[in-house]
C-alpha cells in the first residue's frame, strides 16, 4: 500500500523595505503570501517590540512562512519566559542581530529535521532599531546567519522582490532625505512593484520612525481602496507622463524643415 502526502511550502513572496537615514529610519512591506495560485493569504511581515524611552525594534520578514512565523513567537517567547539573551537584554543592536540571526538559523534547522520533502525554509529579515542612545541601525539577516548593513551610497535594505522598486530609491534617497520624503519613495518603491509582479500585493505596512524618540508613533496600514494610496498613486502616474512629455524633442520635432543650420549628410538608422 502506498501512501502519498502532501506538504503546502507557504512562501512569503514579499516586497520589504528599509531606508535609513541621519534622522531615522523608513520601513515598508506588502502583506501578500503564497501557497499556489489558489491558496494566497494575508498576513502582516513587519513586527515591532518597544519599550518606550529604552528600545524599540522591528523586524522585516521574507522566505517561508513557517519559519518566520516561529521565529517570531521564538523572540517573544524568550522574553516572556526571561530566556538569555533576548531583545530586552542586549546591549547594542549587534547583540541583538547576533541573537535574531542564531534565533533564524536555529528554526530553520528544526524544520529541516523534521521534514526531509526538500522543501525551502529559508527566511530573509531586516533588523531596524535603536538601543538607548546610540545610533539607530537597519540590519538584513541572510538564511545562514550572517548579515550586512546598508551603504552609505544606497541607504536602504531590501528583501524579496527587490528589482522592480530600485530605480526611485537610487536617484532619489541619502543619508539627508527628509523621512517623509524617504516615506513617500518607500510607498512608491512598492507601488512600482506590485504593478509589475502579482506576488506582491496590499494591504501595505509603512512604518516612520524619528531617531531618539525610542517609540514608533507613525505608521500606516494601506488596503488596496485607502484614499491616501490611491492618490499618491495617481499622482505619481501623473508625473511619470508629465516627465516624459518634458524630455527634451528630438531636433525633428522642434526645427523648422528650411532651417539651413542642420547637418546635411545625417546617418539612417539600420532597418
């Protein structure tokens, strides 16, 4: 007798974003997970811990939902059970993306123990907070632990289905972007992204945070209908075309056919 099962592989195919600056940090992600074209669900990939004027962190979460999900309830359960090390007890934000990363590497490995299917449970995150009064920090944690800031000349992370929301973030963000500024490019970032892949999808999380303030007290959740999205992204298709009419004419449009200025002997295109 043979038996057959079957094993549901929840990916999370995500878009996540983090832009940090002199004068904090921008967070955005999708809410869109996969299971196969007829199983999609929701669920949120940004989840934040604060300790008001101590800590505050939040965490970016890309790759299989199972892993994610356990690594989540790990880091809480650390902390409600005075587990060492936890986010509470850390001293700098490279403790606590040691801690987060080992926390990571050890879920996965559980999962591989128990299941030998071949699945992937590997998962993706970025770390953002502040500890006291250093320096806030944005942190993306690879599956096999290791983990790399940002650089100065493109101060931003990101995870998942990264291609499609770059350019805005190359030509528009530093170190000095104002955070609302960094906000609405992060929201555009995405919104560029889910036009051009079906797996990233609202509703869409946008979290500010303001160095030293040690709370998060800006944060946005975008359905697909919230007027503030769909504004900014009409306005933002609008000045695409605006833009586009504004590059300059080719000589062809913009001269006068008699105009005796214009080279005689001009080079056809093949074809």
């Amino acid at each position: 007798m043979l038996l057959f099962t079957t094993h549901i592989d929840d990916t999370q195919l995500t878009y996540c974003l983090a832009i940090n600056t002199d004068s904090g940090f921008v967070l955005c992600s999708d809410s869109r997970t996969n299971a196969g074209f007829d199983n999609v669900s929701t669920y949120s990939k940004m989840h934040t811990f604060v300790w008001p004027n101590n800590r505050v962190f939040a965490l970016l979460a890309a790759g299989n939902l199972a892993t994610t999900q356990l690594v989540i309830r790990r880091l809480q359960g650390d902390m409600d059970n005075g587990i060492l090390p936890n986010l509470l007890s850390v001293c700098s934000m490279h403790e606590a993306v040691d801690y987060v990363a080992a926390v990571s590497t050890s879920v996965q490995n559980v999962h591989l123990v128990r299941d030998n299917s071949g699945f992937n449970f590997e998962a993706t995150f970025i770390l953002s907070g502040q500890i006291g009064n250093s320096p806030h920090e944005t942190l993306m944690i690879y599956p096999q632990g290791n983990y790399i800031h940002e650089s100065n000349e493109h101060p931003y992370l990101q995870i998942g289905e990264i291609k499609y929301g770059k350019p805005i973030l190359d030509r528009i963000v530093n170190r000095a972007t104002p955070l609302e500024r960094a906000g609405r490019c992060a929201l555009v970032s995405m919104n560029s992204t889910i036009r051009s892949n079906l797996t990233v999808a609202p509703p869409i999380e946008l979290l500010i945070y303001e160095k030293n303030s040690l709370a998060f007290e800006h944060k946005l959740y975008l359905t697909e209908s919230d007027p503030f999205s769909k504004e900014l992204s009409e306005k933002w298709n609008e000045g695409l075309v605006q833009a586009l009419l504004n590059l300059p004419k080719f000589y062809w449009e913009t001269t006068d056919a008699s105009d005796t200025n214009q080279p005689k002997n001009l080079a056809r295109l093949p074809g």
